[in-house]
C-alpha cells in the first residue's frame, strides 16, 4: 500500500507519539485528521484515513476499526457515551460521510444545543456499527443505533435513521434510504487474500 502512496500521512514514529487504545500495522493516517480523544480508538491492520477526517470519541465511547478499512476525506465519525463506532474488515466510508453516534431530539419537545442545561435538551445515542464488507457512498448519513448488515452498501448521499432492519448484501439509496437490489458477493474469496 505504501509504495503507491505519497502524501502528508503520519510516519510510524508520529503515529507511535499519538495514544490510541490500539494501533494496528501498515495505518496511514494524514495529518489533516482529528482525532481529540485517541485514547479511545482502537486502529487495526492496513488502515488508511484521509485528511479532514474527524474521529471524535467521547470519554467513554469507543471507535473501533478494524482491518482493511478505508476512510475517505471529509468523513466525520462522532461516537457518544458508552456506546460504540465500529467498521469492521473490508468495510469503508466514501468521501464526506457523517457517523452521528449521538444527536437530540427535534421535535420541540426539548431545547436543542449544548447551550442549554442538560435536564432542558433530550440526547438520542446509541451504536452504529458496519458489518465486514459494508461500504457507504459519498456524503451518506448515519443516525445512532444504525447497523449496517455484512455486505450492504448504500448509495452516495444515502441517509438511514437506524431505525429499520437492513439486510445482508444488499444496495439500498435515497434519503431516507430504501432497497435498490441485491448485491454480488465475489469480494469474499477476494478477501482471503488479506487475512
């Protein structure tokens, strides 16, 4: 992966300065990317996240991604209190994606934004978690408790509420999101040369 790679990533010895819970082999990381509490990421094995991305875990919330994972530029990963984001192997996210692991309630009920009390706004939050070969496309949106099953894809500019069930190796578009057709599954015996 590196020798077609030149750009502004970390070297090993900045990446070794920064406190991740865990940090994988062959990370390539640009150093555009936030990430304000890196003790709470976990990085597998041949990862590559590109510039101006953010990761932001809070104090007791973790992001976990796992191997072969690519994050495109643009991204912004913002995971709660004692929840997870996880990506899991061969999974990725197209270029300006936004993971809200956390977000409030609009429906008047509530005030909303952190200028308020906390007894006055109301925090939805919860997991989300992509499946191994889940992939979205370009500027797709995630909302708390959004599982996206193995296999499945969403088209660019997809956005998913978390609040219905997905199946396995399918395409699904559109904002809201819905089914598009099934998907081919040959990515699999290409994997098997990555473990």
């Amino acid at each position: 992966m590196n020798k077609l790679l030149k750009g502004r990533f970390l070297n090993i010895n900045q990446l070794n300065k920064i406190n991740f819970k865990k940090l994988g082999k062959n990370v390539l990381i640009d150093s555009n990317v936030i990430i304000p509490e890196p003790e709470n990421v976990i990085i597998g094995n041949n990862v590559r996240i590109d510039t101006n991305c953010i990761l932001s875990a809070s104090k007791k919330g973790n992001i976990i991604i796992k191997n072969n994972v690519h994050i495109a530029p643009f991204n912004l990963i913002y995971c709660s209190n004692n929840h997870i984001i996880k990506l899991e192997n061969h999974s990725g996210l197209a270029a300006g994606c936004k993971l809200y692991g956390k977000t409030e309630l609009y429906d008047g009920t509530f005030l909303m934004n952190p200028t308020h009390n906390l007894e006055d706004i109301k925090i939805i939050e919860g997991n989300i978690i992509l499946k191994q070969f889940a992939t979205l496309g370009c500027n797709s949106v995630l909302f708390p408790n959004s599982i996206i099953p193995e296999g499945t894809v969403f088209g660019s500019n997809s956005l998913f509420n978390g609040k219905k069930k997905l199946n396995k190796w399918c395409i699904y578009t559109g904002s809201p999101i819905r089914f598009y057709k099934k998907r081919k599954q040959n990515c699999i015996l290409l994997s098997e040369k990555y473990i």
